[in-house]
C-alpha cells in the first residue's frame, strides 16, 4: 500500500488525511461510489487463495516444505500485520469519509444557497486569480443588457457613462495591483443604477455588478430630500441666528439645546457652549417653571415679562410651544413697542384736544356705523345732546334725528336720499358734497372712508366763504375798472412768469393784440412782442430777472426804457407777498424833455462858471505883479526918498497904499482859493497862541473900529493856551469874520470875539449885534461871490466867508452860522485839539504882528 505512493496528514483537529495521489485516487473512488468493505474483500481473497496454494504445496515438499512453511509463515505474518494495519486504516478512512461526506454535503448545501442567493436578485459575479488570471464570470449577464455576453461586462465603456466608467476601471485596477476594495454607483448608459463593489478573498480579486435601480432611485429621492432638509435647516439656522429676537430650544428636561445669536448676546454669552456650562437663562426660574407646567399639558406658554437684556431692562413678549422632544420659544422685545404705545396714546389725545378746537365738524364713525368720536364743533353745529352722541348711536339714527330738526336738507325722498349718503361706508375713495341747510347755511361735506373700516366725516361752514367770495369777486372788478382807468400801463405776472392782470393802458402802450394777452402768456413772450418797439437788450434782461427769477432774488426795480418812437417810459418793478411782480409803466416823454433841457442848461452854466473862475485865477495872477509894483513904489514915495512930497501928494500916496493893499488881500483871496480847488494849498502846522492870535487880527482893523465907533471885546480865558494849526490861516479866518461884523454893525455897536477848549476841540465864536442875516440869505453867504448889502454901506466881493469856510474844513474842523433878521449874526469856528496844550507863552506872537491887511 505504501508503493502506492500516498501520505497522510494531520488536519487541525488531529485527524488524518490523505494527501497527494491516495487522496486523488480516494477521491475517484468517492465519485464513483465505491465503499472500504469492497475494497477490503479485493485485496484479501488472491492472499487466501496463495496460502491455500502454499500449504498444499508443502505437505508435497518435506525439506522444501519446511522453507516454504517458514516463508510462508512470515508471509502469513506479514499479511496479518498488513490486514491488521490496513483494518486499523480502513477503520480510519471510513470515519474520514464519512467526515468528508459530511464537509460535502454541507459545501453542497453551501453552494445551493449561495445559488439561491445569488439567484434572488440580478448580479454578476467576476473573479480574478492573480493580476493576470483569466476572469471568471457568475450570475445573470443581463444585467449590462439584453442578450449581452459576460465578457461584456469587463467592456465598461460601452454599457457605462463616461465618467463612471472611468472611475470603474481606476478602481479596479487599484484592486488588483493593491488589494484596494472600493464601491460605487455607477450609472449605465440608459436609466438604470449598477452597484459596482470588488474586493478580495482568498487570493482572488472578486468584482461584484449588481443592478440596483429601483433602490437608487429611492436611495436618491431620500438623499435628496435629506440634502434639501438640511440646506433648509441650515438656511432656516442662519436665517434665525440673524433674527433681532431671541430664539432657543429645549429639550424634555428643559435643558438648553440650540439658541441663536439674539438670544446669546442678551445672555452675554460667547457661544452656546458657554451659555449652556455657565447656565445663562434669559427667563427666570419662575417662569420656566410655568412653561415646563403649560408644556406638561400640552398647552403653548404666553406672557408679557420683565427681563434683563444685555444689561439693560427690558419689556419682553415670550412665547414658548412645546414640541416632540421638548419645546420652542422666542421673546420679542416690546420695549419700545410699549414706548410707541404710550406716545400714541399720548399723541391721540392731543389730536382729541386739537380737533376739539377745530372750526370743523369732525365725526368718525367705526364699521359697525356706530359714532366712536365727534369734536366739540360737531356738536354745536347740529345742536346735539353730549349724551345722545356719548350713547355711540348709529349714523343712521343721528340722520334721522337731524332730519327731525329740519337740520338736513329737504329732501322729497329721504329715504333714498339717506341710502345713498351711507354709500360711503362701502367706497374707497374721499367723496365730497355740499349741503344747503333750511336755515340758509352751507356746508361742504367731505366724506373719507378709514382704512381699518368706517368714515370720517367733515362738515365746514362755507357760509361765510360764499360771502367773502362774492364780496373778493366784487372787489375784482371794481379793481379791474380802476386799473383800466389809470394812464400807466400795469402788469401782474404770477410766480410762474404767466401774465395774471393787466390793464388797458399797458395793452395799448405796447400794442399788445387781446388774444395774447387773454391767453396769459409768459414774461418771455410779452418782451418778444414789446422789443420791436424798444429793442435794447438791457432793460428787458432786467425786467425778466425781476419777473422770472429766483424767487429769494427777486428785488424791486426801476429802470427807464427809450423807445424808437423817441418816447420814454420809467418801469417800476414791485414784488409782491404772493410771490408775483408788478409792473408799471409811466409816459415821462414830457419830464424827460424838459430834464433833458435842464441837464443842458446846467451844463452850460456850469461850463460858463468854470470859464468865469478861470478868468479871474488868471486876471489874479496877471493883477499880482503890477499891484505889487505900485505898492512898491508908493511905499518909496511916501517914504520921500526920492524927494519931498507936499500934504496932498502924501494923502495922495496914502489912499494909493491903502487901495492897493485892500486890492492885494482881494487877490490873495482869489488865489487860495484857486489853490483849494487845484488841491495845492498845504497847510503848515505850528503851535498857535490862541489869545495872540485874536489880538493880532484884532489889529489890523483897529482903523475901522474906531472910524465906525465899534466896541470889540475879546473873551478867552488867560489860560487858554495854544493848539496844532496853521497860524496864518487862523488869522486869515478870525480877520476875516471880524471884518465882515465890522461891515454890518452900526456905530456904538459891541463885536464879541470868544475862544473856548472844549474836550478835543478848540472853539472860536464871533458875534455882532447888526441887522441879521435872512434864511433866503443865509443859504447863500459862504457861496463865492455871493455878496449882500442888506442895506448897510459894507461892499465886497463875497469871498470872506467863502475862504473861511474852506480853512476851517482844511484843518478838519466845522463852521456853523446863527442869525435871524434884527439880532445879530453869530459865526462858530470849530477846529479838533489833537494834543494836550500848555499856557500861552508867546512863542507865536511875533508872527501875529505882521498886519493882516499887509498880507
């Protein structure tokens, strides 16, 4: 049995197993269906038969026999121990075979189900041996299509999508260089699913297609349901979190589970995990007490409460529902809702008290067409009992007690009247209507319908307003006829520019047609049609701004307009309140003439004084240098050098001197003033003795006091001091006004001269007491060469006080002149004291020696 070449083995479970070529053979003898017990009788019946063979043998043999007998012997031996042996193998063998039928019939059993179950659904098993091994192919090919052979199935491009066919074979050749299993869905070229999974077992790489449509489809539906559910709780969880109000879930233990940002800042909480460790609650324990009640009875929790919110006290509307795993609540904040509240309340009631003091009646009546308010002015307009209208009747009885009074106007069907007048209850926009009372009032109804349900009523008095417009009506045209009437053109344009009122003057001044003008034409317009007459641009651009401009820059205006006519007309440009203009236009062709006339003639008297002054400033200067020749000369006569004079030639040479001399002032005169008006004249400034100065111009006409019997009296104080002026021209002044009083006093007659200091001014004051100067005169007297007698011997030129006026107003100063006819004539001299003075202490009095008549 051992030449037959076979092992045994030891499997795990210490049994013996047969390996190599007895175990082949053992195995075609199972599948044939051959038995130990038959094996055994084959092998044992030629040993018998030998032995029988051998003994007959040797009782033939004696010597030989005993040889024989003891081969025979050990191979008797030898065959019982290879029975006994091959007893105990096919004791064995016999437990191994049942064993094996056993494994047998359960890997049958194993491979019926694995049939079945690959049978109860459409797949398609490949298996590789190796990389490289040949597949081999399982189950229904139907699955990649109809009639499709298995090998197919490897062909993924030609039964998948693109895509998931690439996808399919990176995979699996992943899994066969790797061992890396994988599964996916894949989509077939039509509308069905493959389950595509490989994996490894065994040594094999096994790839699995099974076709699972329907199960896609439905896994697909619910994913996509479950992708739109979470993007709709994830929207729903932002949306939420940006939600002002503070949002939360609980769970059934009333612990916190979700809360969104409101809710965390008003806890002042990081996060929620911070809220929930530190136990932030927004609610208090006693009223999440009273929620969990409401929830364990199934009912939602409502309340209106007082909270802390970030730290701040708030008003809080919270309304929490409980839910399937606990409950749901939000807090609104109301705060500023009750604020509102409480304002409106507020505002409700002053607009009760201001409709209150409303000359309107106002009535609201609600949807029901029950009164729910009426001011005061509703009640004393129809005369109604305060308790009939706090009883909220209907409108339909309110109508029916006015109709009593003979408060409505007559109607000859109330009924129908009354129908229609409730219509407003159903309409939805304002209506209006106007009512004539029995008792000859009028009102203007206005009936609007409220949002919320009901009417307002308003009820005005326009009684009064019919009167006021017929009397404005009236006045209208008693103005219109007055307008018409007048001489100047007058225009009205409105705050648009359109033409509003005119009269016939202004029509006919611009030969304006009646169409236009009835058509209200713009400003524009008018000056278009009104150039061809004046066509200068200027006037108009200034009309049509004060017309058409802004109406913050509009001012009044006056300009003249020239027309081609050689007429003229002043317009007048007027704002008025109402935002419009008025324009006048007045004929001044006369005025203009006669002003054209005027202007020519002044200009003429005006050329005729200039060429007058200019004649005497050149006769001056061409006088200057003869006279101061004779003077010279008469000085040498009288002083006899060149030979005696007799008494007469002296008296002679005297009035010659004298003459001269009063010629020469005349001249100097004329020449400073020739000087002022070329603005040459300069002043030279020095400390002036204000007393020295009076007494020396007093001086130089001591002659004449005492040949006109004149009293001069000099009132200054004897500390009056000096002050800053041009000596000279002080005592040109003071000389003179003292000449002039001379000229007009009567003998035994009183001159006074006065000085004062004054705060900064020093004052000088000559007063006479001669016949006076009269107002038609005293306009005149410091004019040049204005001269007047008034009936006195005095005779001059007219240009002392003319000079004096110019002096004084050349050192700043003012003059001032008092007189009235019979009492005297007072002239004032005010020069400025720019400098604190000292005493006088003569340091101008040798200029005051000089004579004034010498100068």
């Amino acid at each position: 049995m051992a030449g037959l070449g076979e092992r045994h083995d030891r499997s795990g479970d210490g049994r013996s197993l047969l390996v190599g070529p007895a175990r082949a053979s053992l195995s075609l003898m199972l599948l044939a269906g051959t038995s130990h017990a038959a094996l055994a009788d084959d092998l044992l019946t030629p040993l018998t038969e030998k032995a029988t063979d051998l003994l007959g043998f040797l009782h033939s043999f004696d010597l030989h026999n005993a040889v024989y007998f003891g081969l025979f012997m050990g191979l008797v031996a030898t065959s019982t121990i290879t029975s006994l042996l091959l007893r105990h193998e096919w004791r064995r063998s016999e437990r191994m075979e049942r064993t094996l039928r056993n494994e047998l019939s359960a890997l049958r059993g194993a491979d019926d189900l694995a049939a079945l179950l690959m049978g109860s659904e459409r797949q398609l098993l490949i298996s590789w041996h190796g990389r490289d091994g040949e597949p081999r192919f399982q189950g229904d090919p139907s699955i990649i299509g109809e009639n499709a052979p298995a090998q197919r199935a490897l062909a993924f491009g030609t039964w998948l999508s693109p895509a998931d066919a690439a996808a399919v074979e990176g995979a699996l050749e992943q899994l066969k260089l790797r061992g890396q299993a994988f599964r996916l869905t894949a989509r077939c070229t039509g509308t069905r699913f493959i389950d595509v999974e490989g994996r490894t077992i065994g040594g094999r790489a096994i790839l699995r297609l099974r076709d699972v449509t329907g199960d896609r489809a439905e896994l697909l539906k619910v994913q996509g349901q479950l992708a739109t559910a979470r993007s709709d709780l994830r929207s729903m969880t932002m949306l939420l979190d940006d939600v002002a109000y503070p949002l939360w879930i609980r769970d059934t233990d009333d612990r916190l589970l979700w809360a969104n940002q409101a809710y965390l800042r008003s806890v002042e909480a990081r996060d929620l995990d911070d809220a929930i460790g530190r136990s932030l609650e927004l609610l208090g324990a006693p009223t999440r007490e009273e929620a969990r009640r409401k929830r364990q009875s199934g009912a939602t929790y409502s309340g209106r409460l007082t909270a802390v919110v970030a730290g701040h006290r708030a008003v809080l509307d919270v309304i929490e529902r409980p839910t399937a795993g606990g409950s749901a609540g939000i807090a609104v904040d109301v705060s500023e809702l009750e604020a509102v509240r409480t304002d409106l309340q507020r505002q409700m009631d002053a607009h009760v008290r201001t409709l209150d003091q409303l000359p309107t009646a106002v009535a609201i009546f609600d949807g029901a067409q029950n009164l729910i308010f009426s001011n005061s002015a509703y009640q004393r307009l129809w005369g109604l009992d305060a308790a009939f209208l706090a009883s909220r009747p209907s409108d339909s009885e309110v109508l029916d007690r006015l109709r009593a009074a003979r408060k409505l106007p007559e109607q000859a069907d109330f009924r129908a009247w009354k129908a229609d007048f409730l219509q407003g209850y159903r309409s939805v926009e304002q209506q209006e209507t106007w009512w004539h009372l029995p008792d000859r009032r009028t009102l203007r109804v206005v009936v609007n319908p409220n949002p919320q349900g009901g009417v307002t009523y308003l009820f005005d008095d326009v009684s009064e307003r019919f009167e006021l417009a017929s009397q404005v009506h009236s006045l209208t045209r008693v103005q219109s006829e007055t307008l018409d009437t007048l001489k100047e053109g007058v225009a009205v344009f409105g705050s648009d520019g359109r033409l509003k009122l005119h009269n016939r003057a202004f029509a006919d001044m611009w030969s304006l047609a009646a169409e236009m003008t009835a058509a209200n034409p713009h400003i524009d317009t008018v000056i278009k049609a009104c150039r061809s007459l004046s066509p200068r641009d200027e006037p108009w651009i200034d009309i049509r701004g004060a017309v058409a401009g802004l109406a913050d820059m509009r001012m009044g205006l006056s300009c003249r307009i020239e027309r081609l006519d050689g007429s003229a007309l002043d317009c007048t440009a007027q704002p008025l309140p109402d935002g419009a203009t008025l324009l006048s236009f007045t004929d001044v062709t006369a005025s203009v003439n006669v002003e054209r006339a005027l202007t020519e003639r002044n200009d003429a008297l005006q050329r005729a004084s200039r060429l007058r002054d200019e004649f005497v400033h050149h006769v001056s200067y061409e006088l200057r240098s003869p006279l101061t020749n004779i003077i010279g000369f008469t000085q040498l006569l009288g002083d006899e050098t060149v030979g005696a004079l007799n008494p007469r030639q002296r008296d002679y040479a005297d009035h010659i001197m004298r003459s001269s001399a009063a010629l020469l002032a005349i001249l100097n005169d004329i020449l400073d003033l020739a000087s002022i008006d070329t603005g040459s004249l300069e002043l030279s400034p020095e400390i002036v003795d204000i007393r020295s100065t009076i007494e020396a111009a007093m001086r130089g006409l001591e002659d004449r006091l005492a040949e006109s019997s004149l009293h001069l009296v000099i009132d200054a104080p004897d500390d009056i001091g000096t002050f800053v002026a041009d000596g000279k021209r002080v005592r040109q002044i003071l000389f003179n006004l003292l000449s002039n009083a001379v000229g007009f006093s009567s003998p035994g007659q009183t001159i006074r001269v006065s000085a004062r200091k004054r705060g900064g001014e020093v004052i000088f004051e000559v007063k006479d007491q001669g016949r006076g100067i009269p107002p038609e005169v005293k306009a005149r007297v410091f004019e040049r060469f204005e001269s007047h007698t008034l009936g006195t011997r005095h005779r001059g030129v007219g240009l002392g006080l003319s000079i004096v006026r110019s002096f004084v107003e050349l050192h700043g100063g003012r003059i001032d002149i008092s007189s009235a006819p019979g009492q005297g004539t007072t002239v004032t001299c005010i020069f400025p004291n720019e400098r604190h003075e000292t005493p006088s202490d003569g340091r101008s009095a040798q200029s005051a020696l000089t004579p004034i008549a010498a100068e």
